[in-house]
C-alpha cells in the first residue's frame, strides 16, 4: 500500500459502477450464457442524451459487444441502459457480492430524473473495494483469467484521461499499447458533485492500481481543486511507476 486516505468511506462514484456491468456481461459471455454477437435495440424509455455516442448514431440496433465497447470507451449511457436491461441488475448485484464488495455496486440504470422510487444515485464505491477490483482484473483473479482480459480489453479504449491519468500523457484515444514506457487501464466516473477516477498503470519499474474518489456538496463546487489533486496523485504513481 502507497497510500489510502478514508479508503472504506462509501462515496458516490458515478459511472465507475458501470466495470461491475462489464464484468457480469464478460462473465455471461464465457459462460455461454449471453451471445455477445446477439443484436439489440434501445427502447424508448432508455435513451439518455449525455454521455456516449449511441444516441447521435442513425444506428438503433447494435451488438451486446458493441455496447460493452461503447461503455467502456464512452461510457456510452445509452448503451448501459440496454446491457442492465439483457444482462440484469439482479445477476450484476449477485456478481458484486459473489466478489466480496458489500459497500460498492451498480444501484440502478441511467436516469436523467431520479424519484423517490428510484436508488439516489447511479453508483457508489470504496477506494479500497475500487483499487482491488482494478488491481484482481489486472492479474485476471475477477471470476477467471478469461473473463479479466475481456474486461480489460473494454477498458483499455476509455478516452476519459482527465483525472488521475492526466498525468500520464497518453494519447487518449489510443493508450491500449504502452506509450513511453506506461499502459493504462481504467474507467472514470462525473457528476456535478462527484469526479472518480481508477485504474492499473504499469510502468518500467512498477505496476499500481489505484483509485481516487471525491464527492462535494451542490453548494460548493470542488471541481477544480479535486481535479488538481488527482493530477497530483498521478504524478506521484507515475513517479513511482517510471515512465
């Protein structure tokens, strides 16, 4: 352990929630239990015009691959309402636990209003939990070997690198490779009251998984500082890492 700051404090993490999708939909997938080929439509009640891609396509049938693509790299909204809908909240939460997170999971699908009959947020998470999911998918010990590089492989096209991974430099929309000397995986997660951000960075002299997670109240926007400090953590795992 580098370092932990209220690792076990519940924040709210936004679509970070979205990797326990992805892992149950990787764990379907190679189980047999769920084609990734199978092609799906959006229905009415799911389209959410914000984050992603998915909406602004002509496009309304996709892959379920397609769509772990698109969360992955976009954290595609749309494409996360579908895949809850096929894959299921219930089996989601059940693979949560099956892992050993009880203070971390995915709560509900995207919604652009929530009602008192709805979870208060999308997600919520542990540093502690968080950085050891990501550290267990990076030496594939999420279910098996098989489903952990599925997820990765997800992962690896994220194009958010406005958090921790600032620091890195990579190119954002290609950093699956290593670019000079460090590979990156990781998934993000914003809120107007959140900003997180984990992930394994291997570099030439080390490999860490971390996970930084900030919350602030509606009335007093932390966005700035919170982004500075996270280019900061970065900077020392990077320290540490080489590269």
């Amino acid at each position: 352990m580098l370092a932990s700051l209220d690792a076990r404090r519940v924040l709210r993490t936004a679509s970070v929630g979205k990797l326990f999708l992805l892992v149950e939909a990787a764990r379907q997938a190679t189980a047999g239990e769920l084609d990734l080929a199978e092609r799906v439509q959006w229905q009415d009640d799911e389209r959410v015009e914000d984050s992603g891609l998915w909406y602004l396509l002509e496009q309304r049938e996709l892959s379920v691959r397609d769509l772990c693509v698109l969360v992955g790299a976009v954290s595609d909204n749309l494409a996360t309402n579908v895949l809850v809908r096929v894959v299921g909240l219930s089996a989601v939460a059940a693979r949560t636990a099956a892992l050993g997170y009880t203070d971390s999971g995915l709560l509900d699908r995207v919604r652009v209003e929530r009602g008192p009959s709805h979870p208060p947020t999308l997600s919520v998470g542990t540093a502690a939990d968080l950085s050891d999911l990501m550290g267990r998918l990076h030496g594939g010990e999420v279910v098996d070997d098989e489903v952990s590089a599925l997820v990765r492989r997800w992962l690896a096209a994220n194009t958010d690198l406005s958090m921790v991974a600032s620091a890195f430099d990579l190119d954002p929309l290609a950093h699956a490779e290593p670019d000079g000397g460090l590979r990156l995986v990781n998934k993000t997660g914003t809120i107007s009251t959140a900003r997180a951000d984990v992930g394994v960075v291997e570099g030439p002299r080390a490999t860490v998984a971390y996970a930084v997670l900030a919350n602030w109240r509606p009335d007093d926007d932390r966005r700035d500082a919170v982004l500075a400090g996270m280019r900061e953590i970065g900077g020392a795992i990077r320290g540490y890492v080489g590269g």
